[in-house]
C-alpha cells in the first residue's frame, strides 16, 4: 500500500494524496458520486457532489494550458512558468500542432454553445517509456497522446495566464488579433527568463493565498523575516 505524502505538496497545496506505485498506463477522469442523504427529511434543492480524480505523478515539463476566447483557442502556454524544461524547445512545432488539434477533435465540439471563453489543461504523455525525447520529429504525434485534465474560468484570480497576460489573450480573441498559423505556444527560453512571483517566492499552499487566512499568514511570515534579521 502508499504512505501518506507530506500535506505541503511539491504541487503548491494543502492536498494530501496517496502515493502511487508505479506510473499508471493512463490518467484516469474524474468520477462524480451522488447520494441522497438519510438523515435529512426535507430534499435538498442543491445536493452536493463529490468529485474524485486518481492522483499519480506528472512529469510536469507536459503539462499545458489552452486559452479559448470566442471559441478560438489563442494560445497555449506551458503550466509551470517557473521551470525551465529544455527538452520542449526541440518539439515546439509538434506539440503546437498535437494540443491545437486535440482541441479541434475533442474539446471543442463539447463546450462549443455553453461556454465560448475559458482555460483548458492539459497533459502530453509519451505512449512508450523510452522518454519524452526518445521518438523522432515525424513520430512525435504517433507517439504521444494528449489528455483533459480540467476546464477552468477565463480572467480570474484564481487561473493564471501563465507566459501570457489576460488582456494580450483578450485581444487576441477579438478581430483580426489571432494568428492564422493557429495558437501560438509559449514556453519559458531559459532558466532565467522568469521573474518569480510573491506566491513562488514565499511559498504559500495555494488554499492559503486565496483565503481570507492569507493577509494574516503574510503578516507571521514578516514577522518571523524580521525576528530573523535581529538575531
């Protein structure tokens, strides 16, 4: 069975998942649980619904996200803007290509008429366990797949535009802004071409930066600077 993994996750959150043995063949979606509640008399207008998604290790050079503006999608960022993943900038063009052409296929046609503006991440994985620089320019789409991870809202604290800003992806989803060549994909050049945010530098868990808790945290955390500073 997995051990417990330290609640200060290396994903930036207080989550606690399970650690996984091995590396599953697959991610596996989400499920959603509905049950009616035994307890309670009345029914429940609004009945909760609890959401699980198996957990299991990412290479987090493959992770992406998509930005749709007016059911376009107008660019596509690496996730983890602080790292730099030089493997990338050898399949640029090919990633470019397989994350716009899953969109097309998959994403698309689904959220097409009931949601035209928002986020989407997603994961390339290799099919093979040769690597993710194993397979050649003209097998790189035969041997990769791309998964949905989530769905996310456009323009919020809560989302980051990752390589982008808000207002540049805003503009490139109105007239005559997107590229005809398709979305461009950014990833980070170098090691040093990212200034790191006051989230990266101070480390907070995610739950604790978007919570009333966190001007409270801030404070504790100049306190202890400053006690360090004296001593």
């Amino acid at each position: 069975g997995g051990e417990d993994q330290p609640c200060a996750s290396s994903q930036g959150t207080l989550s606690c998942p399970f650690a996984a043995q091995g590396f599953p063949d697959e991610p596996t979606g989400c499920c959603d649980l509905k049950e009616s509640s035994t307890t309670s008399t009345a029914p429940d207008p609004d009945p909760a619904v609890l959401v699980l998604r198996k957990w299991y290790a990412l290479h987090r050079g493959m992770e992406f996200r998509g930005f749709v503006v007016n059911n376009l999608l107008v660019g596509i960022s690496q996730k983890h803007c602080g790292e730099h993943h030089p493997h990338l900038q050898h399949y640029k063009a090919e990633l470019q290509a397989l994350i716009s052409g899953f969109w097309t296929s998959t994403v698309s046609p689904v959220f097409a008429d009931v949601l035209p503006t928002y986020t989407v991440d997603v994961y390339v994985q290799a099919r093979s366990r040769e690597g993710h620089q194993g397979p050649s320019r003209t097998s790189f789409a035969s041997a990769h797949r791309v998964f949905l991870v989530s769905v996310g809202l456009f323009g919020v604290s809560e989302e980051s535009p990752c390589l982008f800003t808000w207002e540049e992806l805003e503009h490139l989803g109105g007239a005559g802004g997107r590229d005809p060549a398709g979305a461009e994909l950014r990833l980070l050049p170098s090691g040093g071409g990212m200034t790191p945010s006051d989230a990266m530098y101070r480390g907070l868990p995610y739950e604790l930066r978007h919570t009333n808790m966190e001007e409270l945290v801030r404070q504790l955390q100049d306190g202890c600077q400053e006690q360090q500073a004296g001593e």
